[in-house]
C-alpha cells in the first residue's frame, strides 16, 4: 500500500512512477532496470532480457559489449505495462530512463547510454535515488527509501502470498536457496494442506 501510494501521488512525475512501479513488479536489480534500453524491452510479452549482476561472459575477449554477456529475463505486470507506452512517447532506441538534461560538454558517454532522438543521457542510480529521497525522506534528507527496497518488498510480499521457494528463486534470479530463506513464508492454511497428504490412505501416495 506505501508503494501504491507513493506512485498515485501527484508530485512524483511519470519517468518515477514508471521505475518504482518496474522495480516492484519486477523484483530486479535497480542497476538491471536503469541499464535497460528500449530494444531490449518485449512490451507485448512484458518481459526484458538484463544484464544480470555477476553475468558471465560468452567469451574471454576484452572490450566486450553486452550482447557478449548472457542475459537474462526480468518479468512485469499490468502497472507497468500501462505506464512504460506513456514513458517512452514512440521512442524505439536508447535508455528507457533518462535524465531531464544533456550531458555536458566534454563529458563522454557510450553511444548505448544516449538517447539518439532527445540527446538526453541514461539516468544514473545516484539520480534516481536521489530523487526518491526526496520523495520518500521523512527526517531530512538521506532517511528516505533505498532503491533496492522495492526488490526486497516485492519478495517479501510474494512470499507471503504463498510463493514457493524455487518459484522466489526463478523471480529473483538468486543462484542460492539460503539468500531467500527469510522471503518464504508459507501460510498456516499451506502447511496444514501439504500435511493433509499424509493423511491415512491418501490416494496420491
């Protein structure tokens, strides 16, 4: 609900609205979603192929690009596919979030990192989380929100809902079970159901 509401509200403008509503449904990395450029998007399949933190690379060359490095698919929902068409306003390349100014003269920045319609460069995670401080700080700046706690409440809300562990697993792209022990939280009424298949003469044993 603190989330819902921080996104309805009027002040917080709609590339925000977008990123915080993207990180929550989609249980990312902030870095993997503010690395994101529009060709990476499938809007119809509302997916998105990131590169991972700790990605392992296809080959031991220097300089790779990022298509070098294998990728993987990051998951979102309605909220998020409302909002992602009005972000972009038809733009088919560059970051997905930007910044709402052009970088500075002699400042060099990969051509991945600049929108080639606007100019305007990729917003950064000090940005970004700059501004969510600010929309979230309740005893001055530097007390509000962390950006990686839209991951963490995104797990925590689906383990409550009942989610297993593999399933925590695969949403999050954990490689171990013990980082997501404290997400699983199955429900009385699942724990009761699991042992109703001991029960005498169960036919499914």
């Amino acid at each position: 609900m603190a989330i819902d509401r921080l996104i309805a509200r009027r002040e917080v403008g709609l590339r925000e609205k977008t990123l915080y509503r993207m990180l929550y449904e989609t249980a990312a990395r902030s870095e993997e979603i503010l690395g994101l450029n529009i060709e990476d998007l499938d809007l119809a399949g509302r997916r998105a192929r990131v590169k991972a933190k700790g990605a392992r690379t296809k080959s031991r060359r220097r300089g790779q690009a990022r298509d070098d490095f294998v990728l993987e698919t990051v998951y979102w929902d309605v909220g998020t596919a409302r909002l992602l068409p009005r972000l972009l306003k038809g733009r088919t390349r560059g970051p997905v979030f930007l910044t709402h100014r052009r970088p500075g003269p002699g400042k060099v920045i990969s051509p991945r990192d600049v929108c080639p319609n606007t100019g305007l460069a990729r917003l950064s995670y000090g940005q970004a989380r700059a501004v969510l401080d600010e929309h979230t700080a309740l005893g001055g700046p530097g007390t509000g929100w962390d950006l990686h706690e839209f991951r963490h409440s995104s797990l925590t809300h689906l383990g409550e809902a009942g989610a297993s562990l593999l399933m925590l697993m695969a949403k999050s792209r954990h490689k171990k079970p013990e980082n997501l022990r404290r997400y699983f939280k199955p429900s009385p009424e699942a724990i009761a159901e699991v042992t109703s298949l001991l029960a005498p003469g169960d036919s499914r044993r």
